[in-house]
C-alpha cells in the first residue's frame, strides 16, 4: 500500500545490516526519507534523501563506500543520485547523517494523488553483506479545497417567522461536509440556527420570532479541513402583529385599507400609532 507523504520529512523505509572487518564489528541502518511540496494545481514535487546511521565498534576511513537514492525507474538526475561515493568517515562508536544531503536535491514532479516507486541502496564494497537495498511506494494526497461559499435566501411567513432558504454548490476537497445557518437580531451573526450535510439548498423556518423585528441570516461550508467564506448576509422584518378586524354581512373581516379625513378629503390611512408601554409605537 503506497504511503501518504506529508509536507515535512518522514520516514518510509527503514533497512540494516551488518558485517566484520579487522576483527571489528560494524552495523549500518538505512531510512529512505521523503516529503512533498506543492508544484501546482494540479501537481506536487516529491524530495528524497537517504539517512545513514552508523554504530561501530572502531572508525572506518575508507571512501570504499557507495550509496543511491532514485525514483524508480528514473536513472537520471534529478530523479536519481546516481551510484556514489560516501567519502563521509565513520567514528566510534557511530556516525550519522544525510545523503546526497539533507536538502533533498533527488526530485520528482507529480499528480497529486498518483503513486510511485522509490528506493534507497547502500553498500560497503569490502564487505558484500553490509548491502542495504530497500524501497516504498508514496504518493501526495489531493490539497484541501474550501466549499463553494453558500447562498441564502428568505421570505416572510408570518408576524413571528420567516423562512431561510440556503445551501452549498460543492464541498471542495473532502467532498462532504455541513452548511450552517446563523441568525439574529444584530448584523454578523454568530448563534447556530441549523445546520446541513448535502449540497443543494435547504429550507429552515424560524419561529418564534419578534413582530415587527430586523434579523440577520447568514450561512457558511466547511468540509473538515476548511472553512468556505460567509454567504452574502441578507436581512427580514417580520410583519407587525397589529391586525384589524370589522364586520362584513355579519362575518368578521380583516380590514386591510384605513381611510380617513384630511383637509374634507377621504384619505387612505398608511400609518397608525398607538400607546405601548406608555410609549408612542406604530401599531399598523
């Protein structure tokens, strides 16, 4: 199974081995490192270096000594180090350190999401059995796409509701996730109304509402991993729960048309104010 690389260096592969020379005992391990970076939309650029890691009963002077680090099957640079001289000297009791170097200069160039063979080799010429040779698959995972950011729309129902109709095109990259509603009586909401998980819209009645009161609706995506931008906030007054009502052929109606006099002529009523509380508020 081909390993999910990161955008720091990790380990993928680990080898040791071990031989005896000169009446002194000698044990290589080898980790076969790599990480990802982002190249473009569409493609990332893998590094690779090999950690060689030494613990020895005496130092070792020789230069015969050679190592590799390659995108398999690439032979070229920079998909491979080619086979090279480690002229590095190992101490007592060990030595550790990079190879070619700790900047990963072996590279490769690749879809996100598309795996690939790397491997790592190392060899003491002197001594056949100090061979280390090992590999992995490893691919960069797809980036983090954020949601489309949300739409949101609304009607008044009633003196005391109002229905809120909103909802996401896509979740972006994971293609699942939530769209959240936030209402209130102040502009920026941030109070949870409702919530969901699917694309496409969604309709949510809030009851219980004041009459004759300004809310706020506002709605976001997130898929795990980020966040979409607010939707546009969009604002409702709920209908003043005044009503009027008189007798029509003996049925109670509601009146919807106030006339009234102004300098002998018959005028249509638009506003009507009243006592609430002890205080001036327009009841119609």
């Amino acid at each position: 199974m081909a390993t999910a690389l990161t955008q720091a260096w990790q380990t993928v592969a680990t080898g040791s081995s071990s031989f005896t020379y000169g009446g002194n005992t000698y044990y290589i391990t080898v980790y076969l490192q790599a990480y990802y970076e982002p190249y473009s939309a569409t493609q990332a650029k893998i590094h690779l270096r090999e950690l060689l890691s030494t613990s020895n009963s005496a130092g070792w002077s020789g230069t015969n000594k050679h190592y590799r680090v390659r995108f398999y099957p690439y032979e070229n640079p920079p998909e491979d180090s080619g086979y090279n001289q480690d002229s590095t000297q190992w101490y007592a009791p060990g030595s550790s350190y990079y190879l070619p170097d700790s900047s990963g200069t072996v590279t490769h160039i690749i879809n996100y999401g598309a795996s690939i063979d790397i491997v790592a080799y190392y060899l003491v010429d002197v001594a056949p059995s100090s061979e280390v040779d090992i590999g992995a698959q490893v691919y960069a995972p797809s980036p983090a796409v954020a949601p489309a950011t949300p739409t949101i729309s609304s009607s008044a129902l009633t003196s005391n509701s109002v229905a809120i109709t909103y909802g996401t095109t896509s979740f972006g990259n994971p293609s699942t996730g939530t769209v959240t509603l936030y209402g209130g009586t102040t502009a920026n909401p941030t109070t949870v109304l409702d919530t969901y998980n699917a694309t496409g819209d969604h309709t949510f009645t809030h009851t219980n509402l004041l009459p004759s009161t300004t809310y706020y609706y506002r709605a976001k995506a997130n898929n795990g991993q980020l966040d979409s931008s607010y939707s546009t906030e969009i604002t409702i007054t709920t209908d003043n729960v005044f009503r009027l009502y008189g007798s029509v052929n003996d049925e109670a109606k509601r009146i919807k048309k106030l006339y009234g006099s102004v300098n002998g002529e018959t005028k249509e009523i638009k506003k009507l104010y009243g006592s609430v509380g002890g205080v001036t508020k327009r009841i119609y």
